[in-house]
C-alpha cells in the first residue's frame, strides 16, 4: 500500500473511532446512516429551516443529506409565508426546498395547508367569513396545485382538536364550522390529485384526543373525501414516554385505513408543566429550569438513549402500519424545544449535538438494527 493511501487508511479509521467513543463509553462501531439503517422499514425525516435548505452550513448539508431521505419545512410553507399578503404568494423558498429534496434524493411532505397559528395578519383580522372562506379556497387551492407531483404529501389540517378531543377554538371553526377539515381535505384533493393528505397533531396518543381525533378522521372517510394518513406529531418527555399510547394509537389510527406517521419526534429533556406542543402556552424563564447548559450529565443522556431505543423498537415492530418518522430538526442547535415553554434554554431533544455530532440516542437507535 502506498504511503498515501496508508495514510488516509489510518485517518479515516481515527475518525471512525473517535466518532464511536461517547461520552467516555466505548460504543459499537457504525457505519452505516439512520436512512440506510431504517430504508426498508420506513421513510427517516427531519425537518428543516430555510437556512438548512439554502446551504448555508455544508456540514449541516452533509449530515442531512446522508442522514435522511424526508425532509419536512419547519416553517416555509405555513401560511405566513406563503401568502403574506392577499392573493400575493411566496413561492421561492418553497420552490427552493423542492428543489434541495430532488438534489438529495429526498421525499418532501408539506407543513401545513391550514393551521391557526402562524397566519398571516390579514386572515387574523378577517371579521366576516366570506372573507375567511375566500382565503381558505385561495390559499389551498393555489398551493397545494403547484406543488403536486412536487412534493410527497400535504399536512392539510394542522392541530384541529383540543386535548379533550372536542374542536379547537379558531378563526375557521369559528367562521367556518365544523366541517372546514372535511372542507379541507376535499379542497385539496381537487387541487393536489397525486398528492397523499394527511391530518397532522400533537398528543392524539392520549386516549380523550385520540377518541376525538378518530372521529375527525372518519368524518372525512364518510364525507368520500380522500384521507391518506393520520401524523402523530411525537413531541414526548424523555422518561415519561407513553408507549402503551403510542402503540394503541398506532393500532387505532392505522385500523381507519390509513398510513400511520410519527412526523415532528423529540425528548424534552429539560423541566417544564406543560405537555405537548401548544405554541400559546408559556413558563416564565428561570435559572433553575435551565440546568444543562454545559452540556447533559451522564444519567440523562442514557435515559434519552434508551427511550428513543424502545421507541424505535416499538415503531420497527408496526413498520407494516408506520410509513415515515421525522424528526422536528437535525441537531439540538436548531430544535424549537429551545425556546419553548422557557425562551433561550439549551435543550438536548434530537440524536445530534450542537456540534453535529451523534449523540448516545443514535447509537442506540442504530445499534437495533446491527
Ligand atoms: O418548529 C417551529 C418553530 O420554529 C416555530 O417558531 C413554531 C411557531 O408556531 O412552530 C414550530 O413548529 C410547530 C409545528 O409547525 C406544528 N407542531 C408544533 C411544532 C412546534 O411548535
């Protein structure tokens, strides 16, 4: 062997040690990717900013494109951004994302058609539901027509139901009535003919949600109205997940016909008194609810470890009924989860570190399949 090569040999063999030794432990050795891992199971997303679909950080680049083969626009393709003014679209990030996913070969799934959060201002205001009617045509028929073919699948409604499964509170439950979800979907399904539609939210594994969201579902299946797939948004505490929910769920949703995903997962590993995802809800910041800033201590991370092992495990073992499992952002940097309750926390929910480096999480999600 040549000296160069020799020398390469040896490098990248340090890298690959290096990459195995965590926190001190020494970890079994990995290859391969969460995507080739999992390729034949189901599809591994994540979601990504805009700075992550213009390139901005090659490294970052790197890691997701072979880390991943779905990719979800945290925040692009809400409606704040997509039609900012009336009838006045943005389509250019949205464009640019479609085009990051064909460059890596990647499945894109659309967040979100209709949603309470994120509007933009000219539809919070909107006092008469004409007005707000006109909106919700424009605004899906447009989109989800230009994307089709384009993209994977549509989250067409986003976070419809209160935790007690009744009907959350919103300009289109309030203008629209009930049936806007059914609404929705048949919109959509004109517009976007070969593109999969799904219903997407946050704690519908909690049995008074899950009963709730059910009946949503089968309002749609009734109407004739085409449904693809339920999102089961997967925001969970580490320590606390409840997998006998989750897997009920599974069981329940995937019963209606439909595709089962887990479509935004991350572990809370810091303190906080709500559960879910309710971007309204808030903590007041205090030091003491922000105890890992230097880092996780030893026993947290393996607790990380473990849960996100168990629930891949539990998701292998649906993989006939799970299609996709996305995760809400690459690394810890990125992740909402640091800014809410509690704004400015550093918190640890994903598989990669600040630094993009894999975390204990994703050996133990690997090491499953080895
Ligand atoms: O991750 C998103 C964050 O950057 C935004 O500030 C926030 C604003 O509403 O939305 C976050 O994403 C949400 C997703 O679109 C729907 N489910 C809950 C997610 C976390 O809040």
């Amino acid at each position: 062997m040549k000296a160069s090569y020799l020398f390469v040999f040896l490098l990248s063999s340090a890298v690959i040690w290096q990459q195995a030794c965590v926190t001190g432990k020494k970890v079994q050795k990995q290859n391969i990717t969460l995507k080739q891992a999992f390729g034949n199971d189901f599809l591994i997303g994540t979601a990504l900013s805009l700075d992550q679909i213009q390139e901005k950080n090659p490294e970052e680049t790197a890691l997701i494109a072979e880390q991943f083969n779905a990719i979800t626009p945290e925040n692009i393709m809400k409606a704040e951004v997509m039609q900012p003014q009336w009838n006045t679209f943005n389509f250019e990030p949205a464009d640019k994302m479609v085009e990051f996913a064909r460059k890596y070969n990647m499945k894109v799934n659309g967040h979100t058609l209709i949603w309470h959060s994120q509007l933009p201002a000219f539809v919070r205001s909107m006092k008469d539901p004409d007005s707000v009617r006109q909106f919700f045509e424009n605004h899906i028929k447009t989109i989800a027509a230009r994307y089709d073919k384009k993209i994977l699948s549509w989250d067409v409604v986003n976070e419809a139901l209160n935790e007690d499964g009744t009907m959350r509170l919103s300009v289109f439950l309030e203008k629209l009535g009930e049936n806007y979800v059914t609404e929705a979907f048949r919109l959509a399904q004109v517009a976007a003919p070969h593109t999969e539609l799904y219903y997407n939210d946050y704690n519908i594994e909690q049995p008074a949600k899950r009963k709730g969201c059910i009946n949503l579902l089968k309002k749609i299946q009734q109407a004739g109205v085409r449904l693809d797939g339920v999102g089961i948004q997967g925001h969970w505490l580490a320590g606390k997940v409840p997998f006998k929910d989750i897997e009920e769920s599974i069981l329940e949703f995937s019963a209606l016909g439909i595709k089962v995903m887990i479509t935004e997962l991350d572990l809370e590993v810091l303190p906080r008194n709500v559960q879910g995802a309710d971007v309204n809800q808030r903590q007041a910041s205090n030091p003491a609810l922000n105890p890992y800033t230097n880092g996780l201590p030893d026993s947290v991370q393996q607790q990380l470890a473990k849960d996100y092992e168990a629930l891949f495990r539990l998701f292998l073992k649906h993989k006939d009924k799970i299609s996709r499992v996305t995760f809400w952002g690459v690394h810890d940097g990125q992740s909402w989860l640091n800014d809410w309750p509690i704004r400015g926390r550093t918190n640890h929910p994903l598989l990669f570190d600040r630094s993009l480096k894999p975390k204990p999480a994703y050996y133990r999600v690997l090491k499953i399949k080895s």
